[in-house]
C-alpha cells in the first residue's frame, strides 16, 4: 500500500523569484511528487510526495542536479540553520568592505578623472569589490549556465562583469576607444557600486525577510526545555521534555510554562493562555480541567497527567499549520510565477536589443552609450521584488493571526475569507457553549445546605450529562458530599436514593407522578415558563413535596449576540444551522438576532444547504465544532472550526478560531482584507517598477530629454524595490486587530 506524505525542507541556493520557480518545476517533474511549492521568502519547499515512487534523497539529488539544494536531513538542517546566520554576519562584514573600497573609487571616478594613474587606482580598488565580494554572483550565475538555466544572479554577474571588462580594456590599452571629450570611458566605479548596494539590498532584505517568520520563532520558544516529573511514590526529579510520555504526571509551579498537553488531576490554578488562544484574560484550572503545552501557569501549583506529547500538542499542531499555510501559495502567485520563470531570459534579450538599437541609432560613437544602456537594463530589472510580493505578505499575515488565535491552514482560505457573502453558523458549541450549565435554581426549603449536599451527592453517581451539569455547579457553590444509599438511576426519568433515611428523587414530571410526587400549580407554572426558553426543568422532591426547581440549558456564549450583530454590520449575511428541534432552534436564533434558520438537520441536510446557497453564486462560510459539521465545512468555501471541538472539524478547516470565541471571526475577515490588500499593492508596485524602469534604463527617453540612467542608480533602485516589497509587508504587524474579549 503506497503512502503519501507531506514534508517540509529548507533550500539553499535561492537568490530570487526565478530559482524558487527553477526549484519548484524541478520537484513537479519528478516521479511520484504530487505538488511542489517553494516559499522564496522563508527559503522552504513543501513537498507532497508517494514514499513508494520516490524519497528525500531522490529528490535532492533532482534539485542539485538542477544548482540547488534541498536539507532533507533533520540534523543538517539544523546545522543549515546556524550556516545561514553565519552567512547573515559574513554579509554584513562583505557588504561595509565592500562600501569602504568603492567609496574611493567613486570619489575619483566622479570628480578626480584627470588625476595620472587614476583609471589604474580604480582597477586595483574594484577588483576585490567585483570579483572578491561579489563572487557568489559569479559563482551561481556560473552554475546556472552549467544546467542551461538562469537567475538575478546571472543579471548581476552580466551587468557588472560587462562593465567592468570593458573598463580594464580601456584602461591597459587607452587608446582604443577614446569618445569626443578626449577620454577612454570607464565604469569601475558604476561595477563596483551595483554590487555594493545588491549587498546592502540583501542585507536589509534578509533582515526583514526574518521578521516575516517571527511569529513562528516565538511560537517555538513557547515550549520549555524541561519539566518536573512526578514518580509513583511521589518524589519529584527534572527531566527533558522530549522524555514525557503519556500517562506521566508533571508538576506545573507558578510562573512555569506548560511543557504537554494534558489533565489537572491534583491542585489548581489560573492559567494565562493568551500565546495560544489570543484571549487576555487568565482561565480557572481545576482537577479535570484540560492544560495546554506553551501557556503559563500564574498562581497556585499543580499536577497533571500528560495526554498529548511531541508533535502531537495543540501548540506543535498550530506550528504545522502555521508552517504549511505560510508556504502555501493564493491562486495570484501562479500568475507571478509564470512571469518570474521566464522574467531572466526576457530580460537579456531586452538588454540584447537595447544594445543593438544603440549600436544602430546611437550616433558616431555608440559603443559607450550601448554599453551603459545595456548594463543600466540588466541591473535594474528585479525578478526579487516580484518574488517577495506574496509570499512575505502571507507569512506576515498568517502569522499575525496565530498570534491572535487566528489559524488560517492555507493562502486560499486567507484570499477567500474577505468575499464571503453568507455566515453559515452551526448552534451547538459555535453559538451555545456546547454542553449543558444550571440557568435557574428554585428553592422551596429552610435547609438549603443539606438539600445542596444531597443534590449533589445524588447527582456525582449518574453519568447523565444532564447530572453533571448540576454537580459541577453545586461544586462552584463550594457543597459537599454526604453518603448516599440505595442510588438507582431511572433511564428517562432521573435518579433516587436515600439520605439519611430519607428517599429523594431528582428528575423530570414523569419521575415526580410516578413516584406520587405532586407539583404544586405555581411550580408548573414557572415549568412551562422555562420550557418556552428552550430550557430542560427537572424537579427535586422527597416524600410528597417538591424542594426544587431546577433548569438547565446550552447557555449561549457570551460573545455570539454581539459577534453576529457586528458581522451584520460589515454586509455579512448570518445563517444557523441545527441538528436540535425547532422550538430550541426558535429561541437562540430569536435571542441572537438570527433570521435565516433550520433545525432538525442531519449531517448531509446541511451540506445540502450550503450547496443550494452556492448556487446563487454566494461565498459561503460554515462555522463548527463538531464531526457532524465535518460534512457542511468541506462543502463550504472557507470553513471555520472553534478550537474547543473535534480534531476532525480542525483538519477539514482552512481557518481554526482557538480560543472559540465567536467575534474573532470579524477579526479574520479583517485580517484576510489587510493581506489581500498589501499582497496588491507589493504586486502593483513590483510590476510598475519593472514595466517603468526597465524602459527608462533602456533609453527611453533620451530622445526627448537627453537622459541616461547611471548603472549606479540602476543599482540602487533594484536594490530598494526588494527591500520596500517586504517593508510593506511588515507594515501589516503595526495595523491593530479588533477582537473583543
């Protein structure tokens, strides 16, 4: 049985758009790789492949063989990692060497032409800018000759070699071409010059390239190192993290992260689980209460038991989705990266032409004027800029969301969630809290703390949801237990057992007549009164009286009423969708605001409904929580689960609202608008880069101004375009997301 997998690879290698696009057909082309998609901006591939047609050495040897290379290697990787900020600092070091060598050279080249020696002192300066600092151009322009292929690198190593062969002919044999002004022009200083501000533009690119991922490293800094371990005999030892297993229990001590998922089973806490859920505000934790890997324990200390280690956590979950969503690609990247795997080529020939109509129309001594032309064309064309437009826009994007409890599994739903027509909403654990709480208590006794004592101990012996919603109350309420005899639970009805040699019963009214029980008028009443709320009523009684009242419902989040009216606000059209009965479906979309509603659906009911809503050519949202939702959120266009539900809802989803809070939606759709906007506005300005300066260093427009642009401008200019394409980009961080908490 073959088995396909999905793995994530760092690349090395890449200096622009066209070598992410090189790596990319190189993988597509290879048997058994199911798709490919190389994120420029992180320097990583994704790869979906058969592990029976191929595997990862496979497909490195592909990608070297093609000037690349692939770290499939988990420990290499690592090791690649420290190269790469060894290389951060080893560019820094190369690009102000470089800066102190040219600065001369320009000085001269500028003001003091007519010195003796002058073009020799330039020789001897630009050689180790060129050749030295400059080398990798060579050397990877160099290798994509070798596999007939071509980069930015091969720009680069064109423009510069160009000018500056062109130069040291001049300048060993003078007389050559001497231009009317009686001197042999040279370009040292428009050679050197190109390669210190592409330096500089790395430089600034690279930095700002690392604050795209940011939210990534502090997403894997949430983690500790260790935790403390607590033996059978209760003894307590540290050990590494990557030690715990299942079923070990931990010591959680204030101010201490949460090293694994699990289950409190001893003591309590608040616990600070903003860096997860986005919301600022501490959770109680007590025995039975769930605890997440990366949140912070504030107060009291606590044991729990592990029940989700390694990559198996919440928090290891959102960093692989957070990973693979950053490297995934939205439908406009497609039309950018078919331009950028044909922009290198298209670019030469245009230097080619330029040349030759300089040659042609240039007057009586077109040569310099080609050249500069030529090399001005080759320099200023950024195939970097269109590389970076989308990619830097949705790490930033997807990754400001993580940070707000926002997970967005792909580009496309990120690109989709700002069109959606229709919120389609399921009830249960979406708009309600998804299990039942105490709304009403009626009391009708003096001794309300031994009935409370009663009540509860009764209740902690029925596994009924019902009866647990109860105790768990009755336990807030600080009760406690007292022994119970003859407990029997009635299927239907309710409980009963005795108390101090009394029988209690606790229950619906079947339970009450059939136990001859009678409820008094004015309970019947406040029954009828409940029910119209959608609530369940249950009674307590003993002998012939009833003591109790009790109503119990799935309480609607605080946050839904005005998380739907705010989306109706924004032009969002809000539908629900429920499994339960009308009447209850009746109340909670009366009490929401809700117009458009259907209950009693099954699963398929409401995938059918989402698809009829499509037909209209409507976007559609589902929003939900559970495996029955599963159905409606694939059919949907962007499906959105809540955190709280099941891993299924999770893996169909293309967004996971963690904390569940409903308003956090509103806050998506914002999210998605900012992103789709930058990722525009990058795309715009790298196309009208392009489209205006490589005309402009073409010549353009010195028929009718007589301007020429320097190559060293050229320079400048390309190197700036990558540097502001990303700069936009980070601008998303500073905008401000309204969730209300």
């Amino acid at each position: 049985m073959s088995t396909t997998v999905r793995k994530n690879y760092p690349v090395s290698g890449l200096s622009c758009a066209s070598c992410a696009a090189n790596v990319e057909k190189t993988l597509n082309n290879q048997p058994g790789v199911k798709s490919a998609s190389v994120n420029f901006a992180s320097s990583t591939v994704w790869v979906e492949y058969n592990t029976e047609a191929t595997s990862p050495n496979s497909l490195r040897n592909a990608v070297r063989s093609s000037g690349y290379d692939i770290i499939t290697d988990q420990q290499e990787a690592t090791q690649q990692a420290e190269v790469i900020l060894r290389e951060s600092e080893i560019l820094k070091r190369k690009t102000w060497s470089a800066a102190t060598l040219t600065l001369p050279i320009v000085v001269l080249g500028m003001f003091f032409m007519d010195l003796p020696y002058a073009n020799w002192v330039m020789l001897i300066l630009a050689t180790p800018v060129v050749f030295w600092f400059g080398r990798a151009f060579y050397v990877n322009a160099f290798k994509q000759l070798k596999h007939r292929s071509t980069n930015m690198d091969t720009l680069v190593a064109l423009s510069t070699g160009i000018g500056y062969l062109f130069s040291l002919i001049n300048t060993v044999f003078p007389h050559f071409l001497i231009t009317a002004s009686g001197h042999a022009p040279v370009y040292f200083e428009a050679s050197a010059v190109i390669i210190v501000f592409i330096l500089l533009g790395k430089l600034l690119e690279e930095k700002a390239k690392s604050n795209t991922s940011s939210a990534i490293k502090k997403l894997m800094g949430l983690q500790p190192d260790s935790v403390t371990f607590v033996s059978e005999d209760g003894s307590e030892s540290i050990m590494t993290v990557s030690l715990v297993q299942i079923g070990h229990l931990l010591r959680v001590k204030p101010g201490e992260r949460i090293p694994v998922d699990g289950e409190i089973t001893e003591g309590g806490s608040f616990v600070d689980e903003s860096s997860i859920t986005g919301e600022p505000v501490p959770v109680e934790k007590l025995p039975g209460s769930k605890v997440y890997a990366g949140t912070i324990n504030q107060r009291g200390s606590f044991v729990f038991k592990a029940q989700k280690v390694g990559s198996e956590t919440l928090l290891a979950r959102i960093i692989r989705m957070v990973q693979e969503a950053q490297g995934s690609k939205p439908p406009v990247q497609k039309l950018v990266d078919k331009v950028a795997s044909v922009f290198v080529p298209v670019v030469i020939g245009l230097s080619i032409i330029t040349f030759i109509t300089w040659m042609v129309f240039g007057g009586v001594q077109p040569l310099p004027q080609a050249l500069l032309a030529m090399v001005s064309v080759l320099i200023i064309a950024c195939p970097c800029a269109l590389g970076l437009a989308t990619p830097t826009a949705i790490m930033v994007g997807i990754g400001k969301g993580a940070e707000h409890g926002i997970l967005i599994k792909d580009a496309d739903g990120l690109e989709l969630a700002h069109k959606i027509d229709v919120l389609v909403l399921d009830k249960t654990g979406t708009i309600t809290q998804g299990k039942p709480a105490v709304t009403d208590w009626i009391w009708h006794t003096d001794d309300l703390s031994l009935l409370r004592q009663v009540v509860l101990s009764l209740e902690s012996q029925s596994e009924h949801p019902l009866a647990e919603a109860i105790a768990v109350d009755l336990r807030n309420e600080k009760a406690d237990t007292v022994p119970v005899a003859d407990f029997k639970s009635i299927t239907g009805r309710g409980v009963a057992g005795s108390c101090q040699g009394i029988k209690y019963f606790i229950g619906n009214e079947l339970l009450m007549s059939e136990s001859g029980i009678s409820i008094p008028e004015e309970d019947k009443k406040i029954a009828v009164g409940l029910e119209k709320q959608s609530k369940t009523v249950l009674f307590v009684g003993k002998n012939d009286q009833v003591l109790s009242v009790i109503a119990i419902a799935d309480p609607i989040k605080p946050s839904s009423i005005k998380a739907i009216q705010r989306l109706k606000r924004s032009g969002i059209e809000i539908h629900m969708l429920t499994g339960d009965n009308e009447h209850t479906a009746g109340s909670i979309a009366g009490q929401t605001g809700i117009i458009h509603y259907k209950a009693g659906l099954l699963p398929e009911d409401k995938a059918n409904y989402i698809r009829d809503l499509q037909q209209q050519g409507k976007v559609i949202a589902m929003v939900g929580d559970g495996i029955n939702d599963s159905l409606a959120m694939a059919q949907a266009d962007v499906s959105i689960a809540m955190g709280n539900g099941s891993d299924i809802a999770m893996d169909v989803a293309r967004m996971t609202i963690v904390s569940s809070n409903l308003d956090t939606i509103s806050a998506a759709i914002e999210l998605s608008k900012q992103t789709i906007r930058t990722i525009k506005q990058n795309l715009f300005w790298a196309f009208i880069y392009n489209l205006i300066g490589i005309p402009i260093a073409a010549g353009v427009l010195y028929p009718f101004t007589g301007f020429m642009l320097n190559p060293m401008i050229a320079g400048g200019a390309m190197a700036l375009s990558s540097v502001s394409v990303v700069s936009n980009s980070l601008r998303l961080k500073l905008k401000k997301m309204s969730v209300n908490h």
